[in-house]
C-alpha cells in the first residue's frame, strides 16, 4: 500500500504531472502567476477541490448512472469550488480580488474533471483523496516556478505583497515583458522544455520492444 501511495505522488507532481506533461490547467497557470502569492493561493485552492472532488466521485462512483455520469462530477467540483470562493471572499478579499475570475474558473480546470474521470472512477477513495493531493501539488509547483522567475524579474520581489520583500534593491530594474501575459508564456514554454529534456519516454534498454 505504500509503495502504491508514493507511486501516485511521484506520478501526479512528477512523471505525469497536469501542466508540463499532460498540458492542463494552462489559462490560470498562465494567467494568476505575476504573484507568487497568487499562485500559492490559486494552487491550494486547486488541491483542495481535487482532492475533495476525486474522495466523493470515488465514494458515489458504484451508485452513479453512466448517462449522468459528467454531470454529477461537474455538481460536486461546482460545490467545492464554492466553499473556496466563499472562504476568500470572506477572510482574504484582497486575494479573491486579486484572483478575480479564476477561483470560480477553477471548475472548468481540465485537471479536476480528467483525474475524477480517469482515477476517481476506478480506485477506491482514499486512493483517489491522495491522487487528487498529487495532481494538485504538481499543478502547484509549477504556478510558483513560474511565478518565482515573474515576480523577481518583473518586480524585484518574492511575495510581495505579503511580506514586502525586495529582494533585488531599489537599483534593479523591473522587466516589465515578466509580468505581461507573453512572459507566462515564455516561462511556461521553457518550462516545458526543461522538463521534456529530464524525464525519458524512451523504453529502459534492453526492454521488450513492440
């Protein structure tokens, strides 16, 4: 059991990791990462709604018709989704406003939906609470690479808006390109292709070839 619980976390923050690998989740990982506080924020809030999405799809999954299958999935991120929106708005509404549209987004996150439909579906709950917490996580970490390279070039700081740090001086000049929208993209491509170099698709050698 526990070799089969480290596998799913390597497999969600590493091997198949929703952002660099499987390319989900692109338009909040390229739109909240200006802020590491931001990302930070949006990545917990999206742990918490996978990870609580998958535990209940894979609770009702033996007493849930297939015709409405996509439906009953949608109801049940919608609700969590809510919970983390209420939260912000009622104890941090400077960061739910800061995050603007993208909380409520979080529904349509292609993450959510495929890791209830391809995980949560087959493996019991607390299987599917803990694949919930991997894909989550490596969504996480990869909002806050990019917003780490953003946030410093473009402002000089590292959580900003939280601590005030400026870690660069008052003599850096801010790139300003980093917190526009192309500077997502090009962090995120690099990121890509990092990765992409770092982790093989090549069978191991000396494998069965097919």
């Amino acid at each position: 059991m526990a070799g089969k619980s480290q596998k799913i976390m390597i497999q969600g923050i590493w091997k198949d990791n929703p952002v660099f690998r499987q390319i989900l989740g692109i338009c909040s990982a390229l739109a909240v990462t200006n802020l590491m506080l931001n990302s930070l924020v949006m990545g917990l809030g999206l742990i918490f709604v996978t990870a609580f999405s998958e535990f209940t799809v894979s609770l009702i999954r033996k007493w849930t018709p297939k015709h409405i299958r996509m439906m009953v999935q949608t109801l049940i991120i919608s609700a969590y989704v809510i919970i983390v929106d209420i939260f912000l708005k009622a104890y941090y509404p400077g960061i739910s406003a800061a995050l603007g549209p993208y909380v409520g987004l979080i529904i349509t996150n292609c993450i959510i939906m495929g890791r209830c439909e391809s995980f949560a579906q087959n493996n019991p709950p607390h299987l599917a609470f803990l694949d919930g917490v991997a894909s989550g996580t490596g969504y996480l970490l990869v909002l806050l690479v990019i917003s780490f390279f953003r946030e410093l070039l473009g402002f000089g700081t590292l959580f900003g808006t939280l601590f005030g740090i400026n870690v660069l001086g008052e003599a850096w000049i801010s790139w300003t390109l980093m917190i526009m929208p192309p500077g997502a993209f090009f962090m995120l491509g690099i990121l890509i292709w990092i990765t992409k170099n770092m982790i093989s698709d090549k069978p191991a050698k000396g494998g069965a070839k097919s």
